[in-house]
C-alpha cells in the first residue's frame, strides 16, 4: 500500500484528485456566494441569507446548494437556429482553461520529497499562458453557434478585446522572467524568497515589478472579462453577450467556470507577484529578520504556516478583484482598446527596457 | 518499462487523433469545423512534442498556433455568412493545383518514413541529456541569441516591414472614404 503512494504516477493523480475536490470546486462554488455578500457590503445591503434547513441558514451557504438545484433542475434547451454540436463543446473550453491553470502552480513549499505542485515543467510560465488562451475559443464559439446577434456581438467583442490582452499579460511578464531569470514557476517561487539590504526586504514581484504587476492586473482582470472590463457580457448593451441563449448546466458551466478561473487567476497574482506561499522572513529553517537570531521552527509547521500565508494571499486577491468589479463603472469598448493598445503596451515594453538596463548595470 | 509503454501506446492515440482530425478538416462542410479540427490538429502536434520532450516547442505550438493563429482563422470564418459565401467560390481549378503539391510533399514524406531505421543521432547540443540538465528554453535560447543572432534580428526587421505594410494599406482605403 506505501509503495503504491511512492509510485509519481499514483501521487500525481492523488494530487489532481485533492486539487480539484478539495479546493478548486469548493473554493469556486464559496465565492458565487460570497461574490453576492461582498457586493451587499460595498452597497450597504445584507445579501443573500434566507435559504435554511430548518432554522439554520449559516450566513446563507444554502443559497449555494439552492442556485445548484435550480440549476440542475432546469430544462435542457437549444433554441431554434443553434449549431447543436457547437453550442455543447462551447463551454467546455472555458472549464478547460481554468482548471489547468491549477497543476501548475504550487500551493505551499515541498514537505521533504513531497512536493505540493502537480507538474513543475522548465517552461511554466509559456504553458500558463498557453493555457489561458483557450479560454477564447468558449467564449467565439458560444456566441456564434447560438445564431443570436447579441451573443455574436458579444463574441466579437470577446475575442477582440482577449486576444489583445493576452499580448499584454505577456509583456508585462517580460520584465518579472529577467528580474528572476527562469520561466520555471519554482524558481520565480524561490526568487521571492530572497532579500535587500542583510534580509530586511523581501524580493517580491510586486516591489521588483511594480510596473509590471499593474499592467499584469489590468490583463488578468480584462482576460477574465471582468468589470470594468465586461464589454462582452454588457448587460445594458447586449443583454448577457456570448452566452445569452444559455441556461441549466450549461450556463452553470460557464459560471463556474468563471468563479474557477477567478479562483486560479487570484493564485497566479499570489504566485507571481505576491511572493507565493512566503511568508515575509520566514525561512526553510524558520523566522529570520536581517541579523536577528533564528527562531527555529519545524519543518510541517512552516510548511503549514505558508499554506496558510497562501490562501490568505489568494483571498485577498480575490477581494481585490470582486471589489474592483463593484465599485469601478464599464469602459466602453473603444476605451478598452485605447488603454491595451495605447498605454499598456508602451508602457509595458518601457518597463522591460528599464528592467534589462537596471540588470545590466547593478 | 511501464513508463515506455504508457508513452509509446499514448504517441498512437495522439497521432491517430490526428490524422482523423486532418481529415475532417479537408472533407468537413461547414468551414466552421475544418477551422475547429485543425485547432485539433495543433492541440495533438503540441501533445507530440511535449512526448518528445520537446517542452519548449510544445508551449511554442500551442501558443502561437492555438492561442493565436487559429483565434484569427475562427474570427475571420464567424465575420462570414457560411451559407451562401462558400457556394460562389469555385474550387475546380485548385484541385489540380492541390493534387501536384501533394505528390510533391508524399514524395518527400515516404521515402522518409520508409527509409526510417530507429533513432537518428541528435547533432548540436539540443540532446535529451542537456535538455534534462540545462533545460530546454535555456539551450533555444542560447541557440537563438548566440549563434543565429543576425538571422533573428533580419527576421524581425522582415515581420516590422510586414506589420507596417499592412497598417499604410489599411490607412490609404481608410481616408479616401473620408
């Protein structure tokens, strides 16, 4: 039986397992919930929180298990003129890319030989971005196979406005790859995990890579097609945009599809720019700030302390992201051009020069 | 043994997937799925390198052609009305066409399948042993930027020629109608 756990075979698919079950789709399916209570809180409102069993209604965690039913229960339906075979793939892809997202980035530092990551391939970064791009595709094909000229708008709009900010997230990780000088997501990790001046500040994206993490945010948010960039989905335009003719599952689909790539999205900001899973001065050995005395810790204890330090990083993110949607109003769809192609990408190539020339010189 | 021959049974799933897909893409009515089965097509080819150990290519492939090319083709078939566009095209005269260049390319493909006698020595330092040591987008990288570096930049200079070419001859239709 402890071989059978030794075996990388067995071990990866255990990983993929307890990825899956135990934090992407639990994690996705809370923050529908708490997507609806963060946004009560900004408009002064209670939210959600009258499904109960019984007298319990536990802040509303009901409503998730309601909306499921709903959901579930609802009819099976193609509108008249769709692509059948098209319309059924089409949310699929979205689903893909989100859930790929997660094998790639490790949720808290290696327990001896165990690792906490499911693939660390030398090209991380290039396989992350890879991987997002087929997010596209759902979004083109939903809003074409369903012979709706909303959801076709909509779908042009989408993969106008995705395909151009795919060419920024890309530039803007330009000047993070030098500053750490890998693609491989476990060095970029480590990278973090260093410090300025005898230990005191740690080398964290978002202070190597100021510049680049705002352009980053501002792809991932527009990737995402999130406010204040939901051009796509303009309720007030085009009514729900490419995927407009959907209900049932499928739209479910598409919903947690979008809450999992929030979820994944949230950990690719922690991952990157955040530091990860490090805890600022904490060491493999324990805390250590500048020429203070090691407190030694043990190894499962830090190891559990930067699981922690992550999730609460990914929250955070999360609440960043949520926030930003209910306060912010839509750019119209020419502004969202004007900003990627006239400010970001300058900018952007900017700071790689700079980047490169600080390289050089110190 | 066991990791062999996962991989070897996993190279004729992939390749077999394909082949189908390439000839759903040629024989396919609706222009919509020949666009979806070679997205396919270059979905398997980024599997197979990834087989190969060619990680860096793999990314490259799904990148590029995935990501983008492919994005481009579909969004230039959903701008078209399927049903009445495609009929007014006639194709006669390029199944000629077709049929020369693809004896052409099968006499260049057999022969080399037929010919084929297990592995080929790798020349240059692009071996599985270094990719294993140093990594495989260090060793392009090396490749590309220190011993082809004229070629590259000559290559960009090409791709800026093209991309302003296409601006001016946009811009010139653009103000006349103005």
């Amino acid at each position: 039986m402890l071989e059978l756990l030794i075996n990388p075979y067995i071990q990866t698919i255990l990983k993929v397992i307890f990825l899956i079950f135990l934090v992407v789709l639990p994690s996705a399916a809370l923050l529908t919930l708490m997507e609806r209570k963060w946004s009560a809180l900004i408009q002064d409102r209670r939210g959600p929180g009258r499904a109960n069993i019984g007298k319990f209604t536990f802040l509303g965690i009901f409503h998730i298990l309601a909306d499921g039913m709903k959901l579930a229960l609802k009819e099976d339906f193609y509108p008249a003129g769709t692509n059948r075979f098209l319309f059924t793939i089409a949310p699929y892809f979205g689903f893909f890319s989100a859930v790929t997202l997660f094998a790639l980035l490790p949720i808290t530092s290696p327990l001896g030989n165990f690792t906490f990551q499911i693939v660390d391939v030398n090209i991380g970064i290039l396989m992350i971005l890879a991987y997002m791009s087929f997010s596209i595709y759902g979004a083109v094909l939903a809003g074409w196979s369903t012979d709706n000229k909303y959801g076709m708008l909509g779908a042009v709009r989408a993969s106008a406005q995705m395909i151009s900010y795919e060419v920024f997230l890309g530039v803007s990780l330009l000047g993070l790859l030098v500053v750490y000088n890998s693609l491989r997501i476990s060095d970029i990790v480590a990278g973090q995990n260093e410090y300025w001046f005898n230990g005191l500040i740690p080398k964290w994206g978002i202070l190597t890579q100021p510049i680049g993490f705002l352009i980053f945010f501002t792809a991932i948010l527009a990737e995402m097609k999130r406010a204040p960039f939901d051009a796509p989905e303009g309720e007030s335009e085009i009514v729900a945009g490419f995927f407009i003719e959907y209900s049932g599952m499928r739209f479910a689909l598409f919903f947690l599809a979008e809450y999992i790539s929030l979820v994944g999205m949230a950990m690719l900001i922690s991952t990157l720019f955040l530091g990860s899973y490090h805890f600022p001065w904490l060491l493999d050995a324990g805390f250590k700030l500048g020429s203070l005395p090691l407190v030694e810790l043990p190894q499962w204890l830090v190891v559990f302390l930067r699981f922690i330090t992550f999730g609460g990083k990914v929250l955070f993110c999360c609440w960043l992201i949520i926030s930003i949607r209910w306060s912010l109003p839509r750019f119209k769809f020419d502004q969202i051009m004007k900003l990627g192609w006239n400010r970001l990408m300058p900018l952007g190539i900017l700071n790689l020069i700079i980047t490169i020339l600080v390289t050089l010189l110190f | 043994m066991e990791a062999s021959l996962l991989s070897n049974s996993l190279f004729w799933v992939l390749g077999s997937v394909a082949i189908i897909a390439a000839s759903v893409a040629v024989l396919a009515p609706n222009p919509m799925y020949s666009g979806l089965s070679l997205m396919l097509i270059f979905f398997v080819l980024a599997a197979i390198y990834i087989w190969m150990k060619q990680e860096y290519f793999g990314a490259m492939q799904l990148l590029i052609y995935v990501g983008a090319i492919m994005v481009l083709f579909i969004f230039m078939i959903m701008l078209l009305n399927t049903r009445t566009d495609f009929e007014e095209i006639n194709l006669n005269w390029r199944w000629g066409t077709a049929f020369l260049l693809s004896i052409g390319l099968m006499s260049v493909l057999i022969p080399a399948v037929v010919n084929f006698k297990g592995s080929l020595p790798v020349l240059g330092n692009y071996t599985e042993n270094n990719i294993e040591l140093i990594g495989a987008s260090e060793l392009f990288a090396e490749a590309l930027w220190e011993k082809s570096i004229l070629i590259v930049e000559l290559m960009s200079i090409l791709l800026l020629v093209g991309v302003l070419g296409a601006v001016v001859l946009t811009k010139k239709n653009y103000t006349d109608q103005i």
